[in-house]
C-alpha cells in the first residue's frame, strides 16, 4: 500500500478528529446489563438497545448452551448447501406466526435482511417509496435494486401521497413503501396507521423494518403495526435488541415473498447460517416477549420516569412515547463533553453527532430498560443535572 495513500487516510481522521466527531469505543468485561463493567468501573449502562433486559438473561444463556452441546458451535455452511438445521425452521416458523404471516426467512443480521430485500423482488419496472430518515440498511439496499426510487420527507403523509402519485402516473408496475417503524436517532413512531390508508388507496405494499420496536411495543410484542393496529405487508427485524441482544435478522412475510428471498437474496445466500445458539436462544427469547407483560409495563414506567426527570432538569428532549429519549445538544463537542462527564460520573452514554445525525442535532440518545430500578434512574437522573449545568448545557 503506498505512503501517499496511508497519507491520505491519515490527514482523514486529523480532519474528523478536529471537527469534533471522531468516534471511540470502550471496552466492556463482562455481560451486556444495567450495569456494566468498564475499566474495573462500575457504570449505570443507559445507552444499549437491550430494552427488556434480556442481553444476560439466565433463560436464553441456558438455551443457548444447551443448544451448543446438542447441535454445535457453527453451521460452517450456507443454508442451502448444508447449513440448515431444525432450528432455524423452527425459529422461522415461530416468527411467522407471531407476526401473523405465512413464514419468515433469517438472515446473519438486519443489515442484510434489508440490504437483500429489495432487489429480488422489484426491477426497473418496479418503484420503491422511502422515507427520508429511513436506517442506513434500507438506503443501501435500495441502492441494489434497479426499481425506481422516491423519497418523501419525514412522516410527512402529503408528501408521501404526491410521490405515490407520481410513481402510479409513470407508470410503476409495483409499488413499495418502505418505512422504518421507529426511527432510532429520534425514537419517533412512523404513521403506520396513515401510511397503510395510502398504500391501500394507491395499491402499494408496505415495508416495515421493526428492529426498535420487536418484543416491546404492540400487544405481545409484535411490533409498531401491532400498536398501530394495522398490518404490514413484508416486516424486516433483528434479535439483536430486545429479543437478547446478540446477532440475527429475518424478513417476514407471504409465502411467495420469502420464496423467492430464499432462492435470490445475495447475503441469504453467501453467508453461513446462523449458529445453533443463536436460534436457540431466539426461540426462547420469544417465549418470554410473548409472555411479559410485565417487563413492558416496567420498560414504559422506567420511560415516563426517566423523560419527566429530564425534563424537570430542564433539559431539551424531542417529544415521544418510545424508550428511546434523545437529549439535544445541537453541538457535536458539546455532546462529546457531555458524555465524558457522564462516564466521570459512572453513567455510561454515548453522544451521537454527524454523520449519523444531521449537523446541529448533536444529542446524548438514552435507552431505558426493564432491568434498570427506580434508584438507578434517579442516580442518573442527578448525574445528568449535575453534569448537563457544568457543561452549560442546563441552567442550575
């Protein structure tokens, strides 16, 4: 590789870093929790995708070794040639149904679930509608497919009408609206029950992708179609959240659909099946979201807690119902500064800031979580007041 090169990449992180944007990663001993262990630290965690605690869960651990002793470590396979097992048709089967669809297809990860979806399925007689602030794994599988591409603002129902009315007049063959059901930055909700009314009325299939929502939201966990009471055509999802927070995607939907995903999804069918763990651990995973209630009650608690708190602090919030609870800075380094501090504090957060937010909307997203107790939220709730006034963030 040459040094011009090397160069070159170099004064790239020198330009990332001076902005105020370059990322780092801190390592965790120990299990995903509540509380984790960094450094020999003891840290209040309110920044993981594990919102029903379940990432260390003794129930999915013992399934989980279980099925390693029974079926292996790993599939050394893909599914077709020899990587399939009982398991992941059982997983499949168990998805299907609690989603209400014909069957369900599992992928390494949602990232590929949606980066192999669309090109199987549309061409360039075909349109997709996307809405602006979709996941970066929806952006790029469309980008693999050759349908026509329309992008509507932000849950914004007259825009997404206007573009599925141009699609139609030019002639679209099939349409698809593809929508996340959480849009994870903000932890706003998508206007499924809006969205489902137009592309009933101009034809179209609705695309769901519910990686923040699966186990949590919905009656049994079923998801943001299930809260808003209507059905999704194609849903994408992970249990790499709250369904125990490993690693694993699927698609679920009509038999024909997953059919074809089978014999055509390029990341379906060029990576290994997942491990017998995995799926295990899925199955058990499932059991439980469909049975708890109670740590729903107690994740949406913990979330009307945590966001009265902050805003008694006086902090900047963007309004919503999701355990997802966006504290704004605005300022990459003001957001940065604020989580070292916090980390000082023994609360674990991370800021998010451009690219993976829009410039000036530099924030601090918190995650509440079932497993996190009364006394945990309120020694976060002081941390991020004594905190959020050294910075100059809140007044005090």
């Amino acid at each position: 590789m040459s040094d011009a090169f090397l160069a070159h990449l170099t004064a790239t992180l020198e330009e990332i870093e001076a902005d105020g944007l370059l990322k780092h990663e801190r390592e965790i001993e120990g299990a995903q929790g509540g509380h984790i262990d960094v450094g020999g630290r003891d840290m209040l965690n309110l920044c993981a995708n594990n919102y029903l605690g379940l990432a260390d869960d003794p129930r999915l651990v013992d399934a989980a070794t279980r099925a390693m002793q029974e079926n292996g470590f790993g599939m050394a396979s893909v599914r077709f040639i020899c990587g399939t097992q009982d398991l992941h048709r059982q997983l499949e089967r168990r998805l299907a149904g609690w989603f209400g669809h014909d069957d369900a297809i599992l992928f390494a990860a949602c990232f590929d679930a949606n980066g192999g979806l669309f090109e199987p399925l549309l061409g360039p007689d075909d349109a997709i509608v996307s809405d602006a602030l979709n996941h970066a794994s929806i952006i790029d599988g469309i980008r693999l497919c050759k349908a026509r591409r329309f992008r509507y603002a932000n849950s914004d129902m007259e825009d997404l009408e206007a573009k599925l009315v141009e699609a139609r007049e030019g002639g679209a063959r099939h349409v698809m609206i593809a929508t996340d059901g959480v849009f994870s930055m903000d932890g706003y909700l998508a206007k499924l029950g809006e969205i489902r009314a137009l592309a009933d009325r101009y034809d179209a299939m609705l695309m769901v992708d519910d990686c923040h929502a699966t186990g949590f939201m919905g009656p049994s966990g079923r998801g943001t179609p299930a809260h808003c009471g209507v059905s999704a055509d194609i849903l994408t999802g992970t249990l790499g959240k709250a369904l125990g927070g490993a690693v694993g995607g699927y698609v679920s939907g009509p038999q024909p659909v997953i059919d074809v995903l089978r014999q055509r999804a390029r990341p379906y069918l060029f990576s290994n099946a997942l491990p017998p763990a995995i799926t295990a651990a899925g199955l058990a995973a499932i059991d439980i979201v469909e049975a708890g209630d109670d740590l729903r009650e107690r994740l949406f608690e913990n979330t009307r807690h945590w966001r009265e708190g902050l805003t008694g602090h006086g902090f900047d919030l963007l309004p919503g119902e999701h355990p997802i609870v966006p504290v704004m800075t605005g300022d990459a380094k003001l957001a940065q500064k604020m989580a070292e501090g916090l980390d000082a504090a023994g609360v674990y957060v991370s800021a998010f800031f451009y690219p993976v937010v829009p410039k000036g909307k530099a924030r601090i997203r918190t995650q509440m979580n079932a497993a996190l107790t009364r006394d945990d939220l309120d020694a976060g709730l002081d941390a991020f007041a004594r905190v959020g006034h050294d910075v100059g963030l809140i007044g005090g």
